[in-house]
C-alpha cells in the first residue's frame, strides 16, 4: 500500500460522500459498485468480469458504514464449508458467493433490510449509486416505504477532485504504469509475439505490487483490421507499429498509460501519424488549467487533428482516472454532453484525468495504420503535471520527453 495517512483519506471519502448525502436530501447512501463500496468502506470489493458486484456499503448521516462483504469467508478460511452459516451467524443472514449476485437478489434485498432496521430508517429518502436492476427491483419490493434517488451522478461529481492522499497513490499509480508500459515495448522486436509484450508488461505491474490491471491491456501490432485491439498471438515483424495500453491499479486507484513503438525505420507515413498524435497531446496539456471546460481540451485536440487532415475520432479524448478507470471529468466534445449521463465539468485543482489522442491513417479498404498516446494529467492551481513523465517517447521522432510539455 502507498505511504498515505489512511484515516484522512477514508474520512475524506466518508466526508465527501456525506456531502452528496446533504446535497439530495438522504437518510441513507446505498452502494453497490466495486469503486463506490471502496470510496466509502475502504475494502477491495471481490471483482469478476462479467459479474454484478457481491459488496453493498450502507452510510448514515454519521458513524462506519454498515458494509456487507462476503468475500472475507471465500477459501482459504474455516468458513469455507458452511460460509453460509458463519454469515450467518455475523449479520443475521446467509448468502452464498459462489452465484452472480444478480441471482440471488432477494438475499441482497434482504440485507439490506435488515441494516435499514439497525440503522432505525423505515422511511425516507435512500440514495443508490448504479446498482443491477435485478437489485433495483428487490430492494423496491422489500422496502416499499423508502423513496430510492440517484445517486450516483452526483458521487461520480464528488470524487472527481481528489485529496492529497488520493492524489499520492495516482502518482504511483500513473509511474507503475509508464514502467510497466515501457518494459512491455523493450520487447517488441522482429520475432517476438504480441503475447510475449503482454506478459513482460503485466508482469512488471505485479512487480509494482498492483492489485491487477484496470480493463484488459489495449495492444496492437501492425496494421488493424476493423476495431482489433488485443493481442492475438501475432508474431511481430519489421515494420510493425505496436501499441500497449497499461493500466496497474495501486491500493485500487487506476493508471492508464499508452505508448508506441516502431520495429525497424518508421516509414513517411507512419512519422506523420505519430508527429501529429503528439502535437494533439502537447495541446491539450497547454489547454489544461483551472477554471477551464473539460469540453475545450477536447477541442484543443481535435483542432490538431482536423488541422494535420486526419479523421476525427468520435469518442472521447480523455477520461478521469482514480477508483474506476473512467470516470468524471470525461475530456469529451460539448455537443455530447445533451446526452444523458454526460458532464462537462470545469477543471479544478485536484482532479485527475488521462488526455489520449487517437490517430488513424486507411491504407487499405480493411486495415489501417495507428498511432496513440496516454499521458495522466493533475490540474494544480496554476496549471497542469504529468503524472506519466517517466514513459519516453520515439526518441528518433520527437526529440522532447514528456517533461517538456507546456
């Protein structure tokens, strides 16, 4: 775990998520995401791709929050032949962690029932963060009396600015991941596979002590067919491009960095693609400052873009990083945010975001030639610090290292 004063961080946590509390009007915050019931328990929810989160964390206007966290009594433990029971026997009620929580909702509704009755709340206004709709329902069947708000925008807002302890473990967070990232691409050579990148890479993260990898690392060598970003057990040849997209999380807050190298001499085209997706960078990062739109970086990068010819991408340029790997601010263009569920935040001192420009260049009706940069970025009160500053870049291309950004 990072060197931080962890009773103030998880009081700032606890605190901001009182906050949002204050500001709907809630007897109770109920949450159930793996980054939310971290945000205000401070545990490390069990997490399984594709599954519903098996964690709830119920906060009351004071106190711990009730947490309801099975996971402590999955093998190996003296529990683990009637976990049921020994859960049983601590809360008051049975659950079985080896099924998708969203089958065994009633269980969880049930819960959640008994805390409320703990806690002396029958009625009044519940806030709930982006729970499963299997959970949605149960709840609402078992606790009719209770008024259930959204919460979950206005937490997402909340944690967008981070304290100083949040904003230690990022550092070493966003450092795992530039090393990471580049011991992968120290073996992108001719006659190496896209796998043996991968696992020089996520090994060096585990060696950082990281609790795993944010989403499945992004790698790409050569030329693309269609949307193809993950590694295929492709051999690399001279020529290829290879871009690795790395993300550790340490004491669960997330890096993100992305980098690219070329095995052998970079062709014309190739040195222009990268030559722009830099300049996109170094735009964004001159745009980002207090007081600023997240929705004017985005601009700031797709001016280079439309500049430079290429296509314009449609999503995103950025997103926040910390708990959740994309989160609030989101560096997105002002017309998406009429969309539902889309904030175009102003920049404060304290939150932290990745900028990621993303170039393509057709060269064939079916493939395509790519170039991209990550970079995590604090907004401090006169400007902006790159927290990725130790990933180098194509040093025969661009003849700057990620501290001489503006």
């Amino acid at each position: 775990m990072a060197d931080i004063d962890r009773a103030k961080l998880v009081k700032y946590r606890q605190d901001g998520a009182r906050q949002v509390m204050e500001r709907l009007n809630l007897d109770l915050l109920v949450l159930t995401t793996f980054d939310n019931v971290r945000y205000v328990a401070d545990i490390r929810p069990f997490f399984v791709t594709g599954w519903m989160p098996n964690a709830i964390a119920v906060l009351a206007k004071s106190g711990d929050p009730f947490v309801l966290y099975p996971d402590e009594y999955v093998a190996p433990s003296p529990y683990w032949a009637d976990e049921g029971a020994a859960l049983k026997d601590k809360y008051g009620w049975s659950h079985y962690t080896i099924f998708n929580p969203a089958l065994v909702s009633d269980m969880y509704a049930e819960w959640l029932d008994w805390a409320f009755q703990k806690l002396g709340i029958t009625r009044g206004r519940v806030g709930l963060d982006s729970a499963p709709w299997q959970w949605f329902v149960a709840f609402k069947q078992r606790l009719p009396n209770v008024e259930l708000v959204d919460a979950q925008t206005e937490l997402l807002k909340q944690r967008a600015v981070k304290s100083a302890e949040e904003i230690t473990v990022l550092r070493e967070a966003a450092l795992a991941s530039g090393e990471a990232v580049m011991r992968g691409l120290a073996v992108a050579k001719e006659g190496a596979r896209d796998l043996d990148i991968l696992g020089a890479a996520m090994g060096d993260a585990f060696r950082h002590n990281s609790e795993g990898d944010a989403f499945f690392p992004f790698l790409t060598c050569g030329p693309v067919r269609g949307g193809a970003l993950y590694p295929e057990n492709r051999e690399i040849e001279k020529g290829d491009p290879v871009i690795l997209d790395l993300g550790p999380i340490i004491d669960g807050y997330m890096g993100d960095c992305m980098r690219v190298e070329y095995v052998g001499k970079p062709t014309n085209e190739f040195e222009d693609l990268y030559r722009a997706v830099y300049d996109c960078m170094y735009a964004g990062i001159k745009a980002a400052r207090p007081g600023v739109k997240a929705s004017s970086l985005d601009e700031a990068v797709r001016g280079v873009i439309r500049e430079r010819g290429y296509p314009v991408h449609r999503f995103d340029s950025g997103h926040g990083v910390g708990l959740s790997c994309c989160e609030l601010p989101i560096i997105l263009r002002a017309d998406a945010y009429k969309q539902p569920g889309k904030l175009d935040l102003t920049l404060e001192p304290g939150m932290v975001f990745t900028l990621e420009p993303r170039l393509y260049k057709q060269i064939s009706d079916d493939k395509f030639i790519q170039a991209s940069l990550e970079e995590i970025i604090l907004i401090t009160e006169g400007g902006c610090e790159v927290l990725t500053n130790n990933a180098p870049f194509l040093d025969d291309l661009i003849d700057v290292q990620p501290t001489k950004y503006p």
